[in-house]
C-alpha cells in the first residue's frame, strides 16, 4: 500500500520538460542569494534586461512566422525567395538582412519555417550575411572611421554574403519541408 501511495505522489509532482529549466535556474538563483544576496540581485537584474531586450524581437518574430503562415503559400516562397528566384530574390535577402534587428537566434526559427516552405539556401545565407549590416550604427562608424570607409565596408560586406550565399546554394543539397512528389505550384 505504501509504494503505491509513492507512485500517485510522484505522479503528481511530474513537472513538464519545459518547465525544468527555468525551475532550474530558479532554484539556483535561490540558493546563490542565500549566499551572497548582493551578487546574486545584480545577477537578477542583467538576466532580467536581457530577457527584456529579446522580448520584442522575439514578439516580431512570432508575429511574423503567424504572417507567414496565414498569408504565404509555399508556392509563393519558392517565387520570391527559391532557387529559381535570381536578383529580385538575391534583393530581397539582402534588405531583409539589413533591416532585420534583434538576436540572430530569434530569427532561426523563421528562417527554418521559410525554408521549409521553400526557399532557398542561398537566399537564407545571403540574409544571414547581411545581419552584419545595421543601417542605424552606419552614423556612428561614418564618425570613428570616416564616409569612404563605411561604405567601402558596407560594399564589400553585401558582396561578400552575396559570394558566400550563392555558395552555400551550390554547395548544400537543397531541402524543403514538402513530402516526396509534393510541388510547392500545386498549392
């Protein structure tokens, strides 16, 4: 009778697998105040801050790949951004780079949804490459390092991904997530 009263205790305190790293983290941060409170309140507040500054670009990514879903047929991914799609593809990865902010992992998710649906990997190495490109640090880098510089840099940074992503497009096997003998046109 005992084991069995066991059994129903542990299944009742069974936390899900998502939950048990932050409990983790949790408790561990409770233990680190209990030794040296100071530290560990300074500690709270950066990981705080930094939780905070990924919340919104995390959110735009959500609400994006939420678009994506609602609005964009794989067949129209394969268009704009698959192997076939040429310069205006090659464009649009290169803006979408530039002009994408926030954590680079909270674009992997998008990225991997997108090319399920059919893009291509050179276009998402493309954008990748252009991340390095931010158009609002441009002022300050034109102050430290001078106009002809900038944009020198600039240049041959958006030439060098474009190398690179047309690489990565003839160097790895292109998959999609479309089952075998599925079109991306017949949706």
């Amino acid at each position: 009778m005992k084991g069995d009263e066991v059994q129903s205790a542990k299944r009742r305190i069974r936390v899900p697998r998502v939950l048990l790293f932050p409990a983790l983290v949790l408790v561990l941060y409770g233990i680190l105040f209990a030794v040296s409170p100071d530290k560990t309140g300074v500690a709270l507040n950066r990981s705080g801050s930094i939780f905070l500054s990924m919340l919104l670009p995390l959110a735009l990514v959500v609400l994006l790949m939420l678009a994506l879903n609602l609005f964009l047929k794989p067949s129209q991914v394969v268009r704009f951004l698959g192997r076939g799609a040429g310069i205006k593809g090659a464009a649009l990865s290169v803006v979408g780079g530039i002009i994408s902010t926030g954590p680079i992992y909270a674009w992997y998710p998008l990225l991997t949804e997108l090319r399920q649906k059919g893009a291509g990997n050179s276009m998402l190495a493309i954008f990748l490459g252009n991340r390095a490109v931010k158009p609002f640090l441009l002022p300050i880098m034109i102050s430290y390092f001078g106009w002809i510089y900038v944009v020198i840099l600039t240049v041959l940074t958006v030439a060098g991904s474009l190398a690179v992503g047309y690489s990565v497009g003839a160097l790895v096997r292109e998959q999609t997530g479309l089952r075998s003998g599925e079109s991306p046109a017949s949706e």
